[in-house]
C-alpha cells in the first residue's frame, strides 16, 4: 500500500521493514505481518512533527484436510482439518457423505467405502481455499470354506468377499 506524508524537507519512517525506503515522503508498504508505521517529518529542526498509520495484513485463508486415512469397514475415524487465516467465516466439508457434521473442522467420518473429502475455508476478505484428505476403507475379507468346481452351478468358484480392497494379496487352495 501507499504512504504518503507531506509538510517537511526531511523524512524518516519507522520501522524500515517492509518499506522499499524509509527516507522520502512517499512510500510503498508491503509488510508480511499487521504494522504500524511512524514518520518523523523535518525541516531541519523547525517544526518537527510526527504521525502513525497502521498497516492491517489480512492473512489469506488456508485449509488442510490433514494426512490420508485408512480404516477397517465398521470403523470411524475423526478427520484432522486445520483452518488459518483472518476473518474465517465458514468451513464446511463435502461431501457430507458418512460424516457426524460436516462444519466441524474434525468431524468423524464412517465411511463404507474409499472416499475423497474436501475441507473448504471460506475467509470473509481473503478467499476460499481447500484441501483434500483421501479415507481408505478395507473391506470385511468373507473366506468359503468350500467350493466345488465340477461344474453343476453350485458353488462352482470361490468368490473372496472383500478381496478387492487388498490389491497385494495372493490366494493359495489347498486340496
């Protein structure tokens, strides 16, 4: 943002962070953080005189949906969402899907299959950000016992219930 200040031969804003100069009138303020700023306006000791200006720093807003989860089917677990920023107005996650409230930042999710969940900060000046959290759901692994493949239509394959969420897995039969 611009500074200006006017009146004198001689000035000296302080503190100089964040200013491109701190010894002309006019000034151009980039703080990271919220600053107040102090000219010291003078004419070569006559009538010297100071003023202040506050520089607010809104900071933008930032989501994070935490680390992946990974949980048996039947199970919960309580998402980890963080929100920074100033001004916060709304967090909300979607989809709603298996979630005990989803405008809680940690809600707890019971989810019966994979699912991605988006956490979305909405700042009042500052924007809207999201982040994302991925929930692996392993599946109930249902073994028969026996199978008979002779051909008659009963129980001629054996079918893993679940099996499919365990892509590394190897089956062995043992007759």
């Amino acid at each position: 943002t611009q500074l200006h200040a006017s009146g004198g031969l001689y000035y000296k804003w302080t503190p100089s962070t964040g200013l491109d100069r701190d010894d002309v009138a006019d000034r151009v303020a980039s703080p990271a953080d919220t600053t107040t700023y102090s000219v010291n306006v003078s004419n070569d000791g006559c009538n010297d005189d100071s003023r202040s200006i506050t520089v607010a720093v809104r900071k933008n807003p930032v989501a994070d949906a935490g680390d992946d989860k990974r949980i048996f089917e039947g199970q919960s677990v309580k998402l980890n969402g963080k929100a920074k920023g100033d001004e916060i107005t709304d967090v909300s996650w979607s989809p709603a899907t298996a979630l005990d409230d989803p405008t809680s930042i940690t809600p707890v999710a019971n989810p019966t299959d994979d699912i991605s969940y988006t956490l979305t900060v909405t700042s009042a000046n500052c924007g809207i950000s999201a982040s994302t959290v991925f929930v692996r759901v392993y599946k109930k692994v249902t073994i028969p016992n026996t199978f008979s493949p002779n051909g008659d239509g009963i129980n001629d394959s054996c079918n893993i219930d679940g099996l499919v969420t365990y892509p590394e897995s190897s089956t062995m039969v043992f007759d």
